[in-house]
C-alpha cells in the first residue's frame, strides 16, 4: 500500500534540500550510527533513510547494497507521516505491507522498526531504522536507545546545516570587507562572478541588508529646486552635512 503524503509535504520537502544531504557520499558519522542501531537491535539491516519526492534514499546503510528504492514501496515513507516510533512486528500481517515487493521478494522484510528524523521546526526528513527478516520484537531498552540514536542523527544534520550557514556568511563578509571593484562612471559594482549590478543589488546579494530610498538635501536643491524652497530650511550648513529628506 502506497504511503499517503503530508499535508505540508512541500514544505517538507524544501526543509529536506535546505539540508543538503540527498546523494552526498557516505560519512563515518551516519555509518557509525547506522552500525550501532544493527548490533543494539540486534538485526541485519539497519538504515539512515531520507524520503524525497518519488525515492527514499539511503545515507547509510548496513545490510543492504542499494542506494536508494522507489518511495511508492518504501516503509520509511508510511514512518514520517507520525512523530513517534513506527513498529512492524510482522509484515505479512499488515495489510499496509503484506503485497509490498519488499517483503515478497529480496531483501524479505519481516520486520521493521523506524524513528522519524524530525528537525526542530517539525519536518519529517526521514528515519533511523532496522529490519530484519523474521517476525520479532524490541525491548523497551532498544527501542529507547533506537531513539536517542535517531535523535543524534537530527543533530549531525544541523550541525552541517549550520556549519555551511557559518562558512557562507563568512565568505560574504570576506568578500565585503576586500577591495570592491566599483565603476567610475555609473557607480556599478563588480561581483565575484564579474558581472556588474547596482550597489543595492551588491549588497542584498551578499548580507541581509534591505534599501529604502530617499533624496539627499543635495540632489532636492539640484534636481527639484522649487520643491527644495519650501521644504528645506534656508541656511548655510554645508552641503556634505545635510541630513536625508526622508
């Protein structure tokens, strides 16, 4: 039985890109995890499982040779559609997974235990889980530890979230605080790719920075010399010390 989707599933899916984790190559981390949850639950396979749009994707995996499987058959995708641990003690005697090829052919699931890898603002991305090819149970201790491995997993994935956050930040701040080529004429800014923008683009392109336009004392008097009469106070303050006309 196919897995329904969720009601913010386009959201889920833009939290699960932010991350940057679909088809990266394996990492000792997630591998280390992975082989933990096999050994404590004492199973044959054990996965770090993410569920895109049409696939579910393997992270990491022990037991199993494949990368990924196609997500109308995937258990993990019927997981993420709670918060809690999902548990299918026996495959062949639930309906949602008794057809499923997974279970009738290679690699034989019988059963299945998943953790959704939830993020802090609520996204399911997709599970911590084992399996195994006979009908079994877990004790209250391995599906504790099976969750607070899971738990670990979500904070590896913020820690690379927020590391390349850092390390992106930290090059525009390198690229704002060097030598801006800048033109002579009309005033445009060259970027890092060499193409030229407007220094509003510039900035917003590289900071959170937002404009907000006005006219300078200067250009009124210059450019709207009878608006400047009545609004502008008549002295002498230097130009180059005239405030904003907001």
């Amino acid at each position: 039985m196919k897995a329904k989707t969720l009601d913010r599933e386009a959201a889920r899916i833009e939290a699960l890109k932010q991350y940057s984790i679909l088809d990266t190559p394996p990492e000792p981390e997630y591998d280390d995890i992975a082989t933990l949850a096999a050994f404590i639950c004492d199973v044959p396979i054990a996965l770090v499982s993410f569920v895109d749009i049409d696939r579910q994707w393997f992270k990491s995996k022990v037991g199993l040779n494949v990368n990924e499987t196609s997500r109308n058959v995937s258990f993990c995708a019927h997981c993420i559609l709670g918060t809690t641990m999902m548990v299918v003690n026996d495959a062949l005697c639930d309906e949602r997974f008794v057809n499923n090829p997974l279970v009738t052919d290679a690699p034989s699931i019988r059963f299945y235990a998943g953790v959704p890898l939830v993020t802090p603002e609520g996204h399911p991305l997709g599970t911590l889980c084992v399996i195994d090819r006979k009908p079994r149970e877990l004790s209250e201790l391995q599906q504790k530890t099976l969750e607070a491995l899971a738990r670990q997993v979500v904070k590896l994935l913020e820690l690379k979230r927020v590391s390349a956050q850092l390390a992106a930040a930290l090059k525009r701040i390198e690229l704002m605080s060097g030598l801006i080529p800048i033109c002579s004429y009309c005033k445009g800014i060259r970027n890092d790719r060499g193409f030229w923008s407007t220094v509003e683009q510039f900035v917003q392109q590289y900071s959170d920075v937002e404009f907000t336009h006005g006219i300078c004392n200067r250009c009124m008097r210059q450019h709207f010399p009878d608006v400047a009469s009545m609004l502008l106070p008549k002295n002498n303050i230097l130009e180059n010390e005239d405030g904003p006309l907001l």
